[in-house]
C-alpha cells in the first residue's frame, strides 16, 4: 500500500502544512498589546482613595479578562476556518471580549457623577473592537440542509479527535523536545488531513472512525505515558518507541486517508489489526 515519503530522519519530515491552527499572527500581536494597555490602572489605583481604588481595580480586572477572551475566539474562529464541518462556537468570546472592552473603558474613566460620558466612550471602545477583530462565527458551517444528521456526527467525531491530538500536545511540551514536538506535528497534520477528508464525505466516518477514535486514544496514552516517564531511565527507550508509534500510525493514516479519497474499501481490516497490534505492544488499550 502506497505511504507518504518522509520519516523522522527526513530532512524535513514537517515540511507539511501545520498541525496546529492558531489565530493570525497579526491579530495575536495586537491581542498582546491589549493585556499591556490596562497596567497603567495599577499605577492609579493605588494612588487614589478606596473608591478610586476599588474602580480602577474593577476596571483593570475587566480589561484584562477581554483579551483573553478575544484570544480563545480568535483560536476557536480559526479551527472553525480550517475546517470544512464545523459547528459554530458554542460562546461568542470575541463579541464577549469587546463588551467586557466597552465595560472596562466606561469604569476606567467613570469619576462617580454621571453616566453619560463613560457609556459613550465605552460604546466607542466596543464598536473600535468589533471593527479591528469580527465576531465570532454565528451559523455552523456544513451542517445545512436536509441531511444534517451525517455532518453533526462527522463534527462531533473531529471535535473529540482534536481534543485527543491537543492533550497529546500538552504531554509532549512539557518535555521541552523540540524534535519531538516536530515529529508529532507531522503526525497531527496527516490526522487532520484525515478528518477533512471524512468532513468532506460523511460516508467515510464508519471507515474511519477506529482512527479518529481508538488508535488517536492509544497515541495520546502513549504520549502520557512517556511524559510520566521524564527523568528516568527508561525515557530514552520510551521516546524511541513513541516515535516508532508516530511513524507507524503517520503511514498508516496517510494511507487511509488516500484510500478514503479514492473510495477504497480493500484492506482496512488488515490496517486495523495492524494499528491494534502495535498499540497492545506499546501496552496501550486498543478495542
């Protein structure tokens, strides 16, 4: 069966697109700029009264919490953009985070006569953030239409799929392995590949569910375990498998994924015994 050419040893085995999909990187520089913008409150704060103090905190408090906000709508607007399925953010952060903008630009400069004044300004403050950075996603994407059912399950399959490929993520940051963070991007990129196909053809989620599923399962228990065992003697031996783990799984999902484009059916109880062998060798819980 054919694979796709790239190992560990490639020269550049992440010359693929990347697995992660992060916000714009000019959106998050300004997003940035927003968490310094209200430290200068702190400086006031505690020159003032308690009244004055209790205000500038509160303001402080609430124009620290929108950009994280923004900053997770930015990242859910992105993974919604990627995808060709998608159910639209369950909370509208962004538009949250500019309310919370307007609300801490009002109290920021609310002196405790009138109100007139700081609810314009912070009207301002919300409509200047809605111009620079959108809402949220408002409608599903892929999902209208008559026959909803297939896309709703194919969106709720991938959703899991990509919460099983970031808890893999976080094991292995927390090596501090730039190589082997590369390695298991390279792998994140061919399981997403994967899911667009089957986000493309909801018919293909019962031939690829194992994948999405089972052995994505298998990876992040892997993933963990080698991260439990950091510092010890059995890390080395640990991260060696992990990464023939990777190699094997990367194969066998770039070629699942070229079978499901092509509509091929032959020898996928073959992959999965293959992919269930390897996993119950690593120790791990294939079904």
């Amino acid at each position: 069966m054919a694979q796709r050419f790239g190992g560990r040893f490639s020269p550049d085995a992440l010359g693929r697109r990347p697995a992660a999909m992060p916000a714009p990187a000019r959106a998050t520089a300004r997003v940035n700029l927003l968490f310094l913008a209200p430290f200068p409150l702190l400086v006031t704060a505690f020159g003032a009264g308690p009244v004055g103090m209790a205000i500038d905190l509160a303001a402080f408090a609430l124009l620290v919490f929108a950009p994280y906000l923004l900053r997770e709508g930015l990242r859910a607007e992105a993974a919604w953009e990627a995808r060709n399925v998608a159910r639209r953010p369950a909370l509208p952060r962004k538009i949250f985070a500019a309310v919370l903008s307007g609300l801490g630009v009002a109290t920021a400069i609310w002196t405790g006569e009138g109100f007139l004044g700081p609810a314009l300004y912070g009207g301002i403050a919300c409509a200047l953030h809605l111009a620079a950075f959108g809402i949220d996603p408002l409608a599903d994407k892929g999902l209208s239409g008559a026959d909803r059912l297939g896309p709703a399950r194919v969106a709720r399959a991938v959703d899991e799929a990509e919460a099983h490929l970031a808890a893999m993520s976080a094991a292995v940051a927390g090596l501090r392995d730039r190589a082997l963070e590369a390695r298991l991007a390279a792998f994140q990129s061919s399981a997403r590949e994967m899911f667009r196909a089957v986000e493309r053809d909801p018919r293909d989620l019962a031939q690829a569910r194992r994948y999405l599923g089972i052995y994505l399962i298998g990876a992040r228990d892997a993933a963990q375990k080698l991260a439990g065992l950091s510092g010890h003697s059995e890390a080395a031996a640990a991260k060696a498998d992990f990464i023939r783990l990777l190699d094997d799984l990367d194969g066998q999902f770039a070629a699942r994924t070229q079978a499901l484009l092509g509509d091929e059916r032959t020898d996928f109880d073959i992959e999965i015994e293959v992919l269930r062998e390897r996993l119950q060798r690593e120790g791990l819980r294939p079904e």
